[in-house]
C-alpha cells in the first residue's frame, strides 16, 4: 500500500471554526488533506506526531508587523523577526512598508524588500505597499506586483531623511483612495489627527515636561477619534476599503461601527498592548511600554475588551515595532522610540487573557488571530483556518503549562518586551507551517528560511 499522505499530527484538542474536536490531522504536500477521529499510522510516510496532551490552533496570521529590512537589519531582519513570530505561533505575517530603506513605495523597493525576505523567513509572508506624498502613479504597480494593500499615516511616523516614510496630506489621501478603489484593493491607516498630536506635542517641549503620563496627555482619544472620521468621511466618497490598524479607543471603534453599518467596507484591528496593559505600565515598565497611539486607561481597556467579546472588533494584531534597547531609555519619554516589541507573545497573551481570564471561547480567539485577518488580506482559504485544503500551518498549544517570560526566552535581535517578567497560562510548544516543524518549544528554531511569499491558493486533491 502506498501511504496517501506525509505525516498525521494525533489525537490533538483541534480548534475548528465550529467548535473544538479531538481529531487527527493528515498533511500532505504541505496542506490538510484530511480531518477525522482516527487515521492509521499506515497512511502516512512518517511516524505521527502525538498531541494528544495539547490544543491544536490554526497558525497566526499577523496582518502588522514592522522589520527592517532592506537597510536596518541591525535592528530586527526577516531571520529574527520570523523566528519570533514562530515562537509565538504566527505562521503568516504581513510586513509594514515604512521602516526599510528604501521604505515599500514603489515596486523596485519592493523587489528589494522581496530579495531581503527570501530565505530569511522562517514562516510565509506577504507585504504592504505605502500611500505617501508623491507616489500616486507608484499606486497601480505595487498592486499588480502583489502587496495585500496600501498603508498611509495622517500624523507623523517620525522617520527623517530624505528616504523616509511620510504622512499622507488630505490631498494625497483623497486621490490615492480613488486609484485603491479602482484597483479593488484596501488601505489601512494609522489614524490620529496630527495637528491635534502636533500643537499638543510643540506645547508640552515648552512646558519642559517629559514624563510617560505627558507623553500620553499629546496623544489624546479625541485625536484617534478625529482622524478615523476624517478617513471614513473620504471613504465614503471614494467607496475605497479601509482598515484601521492599532486602534486604541472605544470612541473610535463606535465610528467604525456606524460606518459598517452604514454599509462601507471597513474593518478594523487592536494590539494584545492595548488588552493586557494600561497607561500605568508606562510609567511602571518606561520605555518598552511605548507606543503610539499610547496605552490607555483601565476603563477604555475594559470597552476595548467588550468590543473584543461582542465582535466590533475585527481581529488582533501585533504590530510589532522593534528597536535597539538603547533607544528604549532615556529620562525624557518623547525622546524614546515608540514601539511595541510583542509579536512572540500574541498568541500565548490571547489565550492567557482572553480564554483562561476571560472565558472567550478558542474557536473566537483563532478566528481574530488567524482566520478574519486571513480573510480580510486575500489569504483565505490557504491560510487562518484548520480546514481539509487549506495550507497545514498548525499550532500545538499546552495549556496545562504555565511560565513567567524571561528576557532568555525571546528570539528578537533586541532583547525587550513590556511583557517580560508577566505570567502566562499556556505555552507554544511547536509551530509547523505547511507541515514543516519550524519551531520545537525544547529546540527553538529547527528549520530556517522555509518561509515563503503568499500567492493565490491553488486547489488540491482531497483524501477522502
């Protein structure tokens, strides 16, 4: 007999979209062929992987994160970055166009940014093109070349030079959502109004104030909140897609919402930072807790968490913004880089605060870590989901394992998280993406550079 498939993961709790079942698994060719109770070790080439002590998860899709590369690998390249999302049980990312340089403005950055990624990244990818001043006619290349879609800020990003990434203007925003929405494609946006974070900024510098609490007073919820209506307001005039990355506040969320249900297409993402820490932990842990728009206050957390459980928000993201851990400390908080440095933590952060804390139900934490962003950037029904088909990029959770992260557990180049030192209630144990076992709790990262750039799925022969 002839094995009609590669290997079969046994006997594991697999998340389904409907429910969670003990199933085994069988992959071949890198996708799930089949789905049942029980398949014979026969039917497989290899020896069964037993995962009957864990919860099998669908790979992570996270749709934001930032490496730097071409041009800053010193800070986090393809090679580290995706060895952290590996850990953390991401198979799929999306890389940011803004912190390489060149940033991903036009194609021949982003063929840059392509031979930078291949054979570095240990789990697949996929890429954003940039919305900025002056690229307007960059807009319908980058689409044909295959970026998911397009990314704008309408304040600061804060990069300086003559090759940084710049905010867009209204003028620039207002046609580039024309030619996106000609494309059919979708623009996310890093939505606070910049003459609100501006004016606030220049006023605290010449009140000589500098704490993290003052950094947070400049980034107010009303200037989110400005922002997204502003964008929504273009939106529903260009019918050009959108999706709001990071969002913070509850105000902005009940924008977003009357837009849905005013039939625009519109979704829209938080951070795990945003769900597990407050504007306290700024000023407890310094500056790895900074990001932009900043941490908010208890009671804004517990209405993002309510949004989380009633579904107004769409999924989680990372966005993982990485840094040297020198340009994490200084006395003066506007003078520290803004980023979040979380992307290994995502998964175990969800599932220790959302299903163990919370109660929210597995099926609903891998629909907004993996299927809805999956679904949202063209990448269903390959990936985000456990389903006979789709791409074999599986998670074996232990949640009988409980740990406390230390700085010696993380894979980043830089070694910082405000996450260090926090408790959580399971623990990624393997990571295989297409079948291929990327990352063994016990090992780390056994395969480099498998990784591969996400094209259109393609059919294949069902094992019945």
């Amino acid at each position: 007999m002839i094995p009609e498939l590669d290997r079969i993961i046994r006997g594991g709790q697999v998340v389904l979209a409907d429910g969670v079942k003990q199933l085994d698994i069988g992959i071949k060719d890198g996708r799930i062929a089949k789905l049942a109770p029980s398949i014979p070790s026969s039917f497989a080439k290899e020896p069964p992987i037993e995962a009957k002590d864990y919860v099998v998860m669908p790979g992570m899709v996270d749709a934001h994160v930032h490496f730097n590369e071409p041009g800053f690998r010193v800070w986090e390249g393809f090679a580290s970055g995706s060895a952290s999302l590996a850990a953390g049980g991401c198979t799929t990312y999306i890389d940011m166009p803004l912190n390489g340089i060149p940033p991903t403005i036009n194609v021949a950055a982003l063929h840059e940014k392509m031979e930078a990624a291949v054979f570095q990244s240990a789990v697949d990818y996929a890429f954003w093109g940039g919305l900025v001043p002056g690229n307007l006619e960059e807009i319908e290349g980058l689409a044909a070349a295959g970026v998911v879609g397009f990314k704008a800020f309408l304040s600061d990003p804060g990069g300086r030079g003559e090759m940084a990434f710049r905010q867009a203007d209204d003028v620039t925003l207002y046609e580039g959502m024309k030619k996106i929405a000609k494309l059919g494609s979708i623009l996310a946006l890093h939505a606070e109004s910049d003459v609100i974070t501006g004016k606030l900024t220049a006023r605290a510098r010449l009140e000589s104030k500098g704490s993290a609490l003052d950094y947070a007073a400049t980034r107010p919820v009303i200037a989110e909140e400005e922002a997204v209506n502003r964008a929504l307001f273009f939106a529903e005039r260009t019918g050009c897609s959108l999706h709001f990355v990071h969002i913070s506040s509850h105000a902005a969320l009940k924008l977003i919402n009357a837009a849905k249900n005013n039939s625009l297409n519109v979704t829209a993402e938080t951070c795990p930072h945003y769900l597990a820490l407050t504007e306290e932990d700024m000023v407890l842990l310094g500056g790895v807790a900074k990001c932009a728009p900043p941490l908010r206050n208890e009671r804004e957390q517990a209405k993002l968490w309510e949004a989380v459980e009633t579904g107004s928000i769409d999924f989680i993201a990372s966005d993982h913004s990485p840094c040297p851990t020198e340009l994490k400390v200084n006395d003066d908080y506007f003078a520290i880089w803004g980023g979040i440095s979380g992307a290994q933590s995502s998964m175990e952060l969800m599932i220790t605060e959302g299903t163990v804390r919370r109660g929210i139900p597995l099926p609903y934490i891998a629909q907004m870590l993996a299927t809805e962003p999956a679904k949202r950037f063209g990448l269903h029904p390959c990936k985000g989901e456990i389903a006979v088909g789709a791409d074999a990029d599986l998670v074996l959770v232990d949640m009988n394992t409980g740990y406390t992260l230390k700085k010696e557990d993380l894979l980043y180049r830089h070694a910082h998280s405000p996450y260090i030192g926090k408790t959580m209630s399971c623990r990624i144990k393997a990571t295989f993406c297409r079948g291929m076992l990327i990352y063994e709790m016990e090992r780390g990262i056994v395969r480099t550079g498998a990784g591969e750039w996400i094209r259109p799925c393609e059919p294949m022969v069902i094992v019945s």
